[in-house]
C-alpha cells in the first residue's frame, strides 16, 4: 500500500471516529456510533499492517488476538455495575501503551525527545493513576480521600523531578534520566489520585480519559503517525470538555477535586442527634405513588448493584399506563461511577428517552412533585452539600428531593455514601425509608401495582 493510500484511509478513519463521538452523544444513536468506531479502527489497523516497513506479522497478530479476545470476554462478562472500573482499566492500558511505545522509540531510533518525553509522562500518569482509580471504584482501597498534607509535598517534589528530568533528557539524552522520568511520573500518577475522594471519582475518570488521549498524541508525533495524532487529540479534546462540563456541573473547580478534596474529611454525623428514620412498606409506596399527579424518580449506583433498572422502568411504565401518573427521571451529572452512569442503564431497560432529566432540567420541578423515589442515590441527594463548609460535598450542587411531599428512600441501610458523609435526608420529616435490596423492593412495589 502506497503513502497517499495510507493517508486517505486514515483520513477515512478519523472522519468516522469523530462521526463516532457525535453519534455517541445521544442514547438513540450510541448504537450506530459503536459501529462507526469499529468499522475506523478495523481500517486503521489494515492500513498500519500494510505500511511497506512492517515484515514480521506473527507476533503482531498474537497480540491483536490476545487484547481483542480480552476485550470481547470484557464486553460479554464484565456487569453494568462493573463498568466504570473497566473503563478506568481500558484508560490506564492506554496510557501503558504509550509508557512502552516511549520506551521502544528511545531505545531503538532516539530522536523527538520532547514529544516522547511527554507521551511517556502523560502516558505513565494515564496508566497509575486508573489503576488507583480502579482500585478505589473496586473496593480494594478506601474511596475516602486521605487526608495528608504530606501528599501534596510529596506530589509537588516529584512534579519538580518530573519536570527536570525531562529537561535534562532532552537536552543530554541521557538514558538514566529517562528511566528516572518514567518511574517519577508513574508515581506521580498514584500519589495524585489518592487525595480524591469517592464523590469525585466520575470526574477522575474523565480526566484520565483525557490523559490516555493526550499521551496518543505525544506519540504520533515521535512516530510522525498522523492518525495517533488526530485520534489522540479527539479522545483528550472530549475529555477534557466532559471533564469541564462535570466541574461546571458540580459548581466545582478542576483544582479543586485534584486538591482540595484532603482538606477536610468532618461529616455532620454527629448532629442528627437522636433523630429516628421513618421506615415504611413497598405496599405504602405503591398506594401513594398511585395516588400520586406526578413522581420523580433518582436513580443511583445502588440501583446499578442490584441491577433493578428494568424493574425500574416497569414501575414507571405501571404508573403511567394504569394509574396515568406523570413520571420523570432525574439525574445527576455525577450519579454512579463514571459520566452517564445511569442513562446507560436507563437506556438499556428502555426507559424513553424524553422522560430522562438532567439536574439544570428538572431540579425545578421536585417542589411540584408528590413523591420523589430515591433508588440508591446517596449523595447526590444529600443537603450538606448545601449547609455544611466542612463537608467533602460542600458545593456540588444536589438533586432537591426534600422539596418534594414525599420522599421515598429505597437503600439497605442508614449508612454514609460512597463519601463517606451521613445523609440527614434520612431524617426529614418526609422522607420514608425502604429499607432493603433495590430490586427486590422495586419488585414488591410493582407486585402492588399490578393488583387489580
């Protein structure tokens, strides 16, 4: 294959990645976009395999059928509720790859320090930094944030280190300096993602996405690939701006998710006193929510673990066909673990797509709600955003639940979040508890419903 065959066809493909990223922003077209990437990618790699410099196509076909094999298992195995940390797996991946590609155009052709030195760098950040992320998400650490001032003295020397040893590298080519890059950026990744806390952790994800993105780049540029560069830039473009989008959201600061997160771990626990939760039945619920003009319905990452998005979406189905209630879901741009955590699984249990709300969309409307069904959402529901300075949540803006007549809570027990912060929501005058499995309470009141 000839040079300008080459190019159009990765030219080809970029224009379908970008039709991919459009197409993937609406839950009606994410389907046709799935199929446009791979049908770019599927090109890209016939038009590299084809480049006149590559002989050997053995191990080259060893490693495609190992990651497509691990990434099919991944697709078909890995639940909903998993999602978020194989996709933190997936970032980090991406940015070792670049770790090795740096390490490979050093060592066998050692020319374009700088942009090498930068797709190491954001790259060796992409990789340890998921893999914390994946181990918070997983519960194999604490999602607390730690609360150590040391850490930032700790992130600040080995940015300096990280800094002078790329210039050093640059200038001398030292190998030694490489490897002390490597290892400090690598390091660097994990003491930067361990000061964020678990309420912040979508955002996160969004940023190393971006990073996985922006090492791509540095790449293509030491490899003079075009298409690593275009693909790079789009994958760290759309980060950055959902990462933008989420901050904005959250009426929060980049800053301060990555530092300002350690300042404080104090919750309000301690002030709801001897406040008992009201506890009621599925067969309550249901005869309000039939009863009810209208309902909102929270979803969140607890509604993810039991899986009950489906009998979800049957409960609003029931209520609006058999009792003509008018229902409404709202979501968080933060709820679950990863950005559009639960308009995935909305959209996988069918929900229309016209009864699904942001927080800018229907945050006015709980007010003029009767019942307001909480389904394993915690704190973004959770008001100490609003009232307590010393609270991780302080901030973030929250769904307004409590403004509705009548809350109903779905949740196994009265314990913290995923941030670690008591929720006096639990304690408002109208809000009743359901305590137990989502689906299983979900099940029960759809059980109701459909009494004749």
């Amino acid at each position: 294959m000839n040079n300008e065959l080459q190019t159009a066809i990765y030219l080809l493909s970029a224009c379908l990645f970008i039709l991919s990223i459009r197409s993937l922003s609406s839950p009606q077209t994410a389907r046709k976009g799935n199929l446009l990437s791979i049908i770019g990618m599927f090109l890209s790699i016939i038009a590299t395999l084809s480049m006149p410099n590559i002989h050997d196509y053995l191990w080259i076909m060893v490693a495609i059928v190992i990651g497509g094999g691990i990434g099919i298992y991944s697709a078909l195995k890995v639940k909903m509720t998993s999602l978020p940390q194989m996709v933190a797996i997936f970032n980090g991946l991406g940015g070792l790859s670049a770790v090795f590609i740096s390490l490979a155009e050093i060592t066998t052709s050692p020319e374009h320090y700088i942009e090498t030195s930068l797709g190491l760098i954001i790259g060796a950040l992409a990789f340890s930094g998921s893999m914390v992320a994946f181990a918070k998400l997983q519960g194999l650490i604490s999602p607390k944030a730690i609360n150590s001032r040391w850490l930032h003295f700790i992130n600040l020397l080995l940015a300096l280190t990280v800094i002078g040893s790329c210039v050093y590298f640059a200038l001398s080519g030292n190998l030694q300096a490489f490897y002390l890059l490597a290892a400090c950026a690598i390091i660097l990744g994990v003491t930067s993602v361990l000061p964020v806390g678990g309420a912040d952790m979508p955002v996160i994800i969004s940023v190393l996405n971006a990073y996985s993105g922006w090492a791509a780049v540095g790449i293509g540029f030491s490899m003079n690939n075009v298409l690593l560069i275009i693909v790079g830039s789009l994958v760290g473009a759309s980060g950055a701006i959902l990462s933008y989008v989420m901050v904005k959201a959250m009426n929060r600061s980049l800053k301060n998710i990555l530092f300002g997160s350690i300042h404080a771990e104090k919750s309000a626990s301690a002030q709801q006193g001897n406040q008992t939760a009201k506890s009621g039945s599925p067969t309550d619920a249901a005869f309000i929510m039939s009863n009810a003009d209208k309902v909102i319905i929270v979803p969140g990452y607890g509604m993810a673990v039991a899986q009950a998005q489906h009998i979800l979406a049957e409960m609003g189905k029931d209520l609006k066909e058999k009792y003509g209630v008018d229902v409404k879901y709202a979501i968080h741009p933060v709820a679950g673990r990863m950005p559009g955590h639960m308009n995935v699984l909305l959209a996988e249990a069918n929900v229309p797509y016209e009864e699904v709300f942001a927080l800018e969309d229907i945050n006015r409307e709980f007010p003029t709600a009767d019942v307001a069904f909480v389904i394993g959402a915690n704190d973004v529901t959770n008001p100490l955003a609003k009232t307590d300075p010393n609270s991780p949540l302080y901030g973030m803006p929250i769904l307004d639940v409590s403004k509705a007549k009548n809350v109903f809570f779905v949740k196994r027990s009265l314990n913290s979040g995923y941030a670690g912060v008591d929720n006096p929501l639990f304690y408002g005058p109208n809000t009743t508890m359901l305590y137990g499995d989502a689906k299983t309470v979900t099940e029960q009141i759809v059980s109701e419903l459909e009494k004749d």
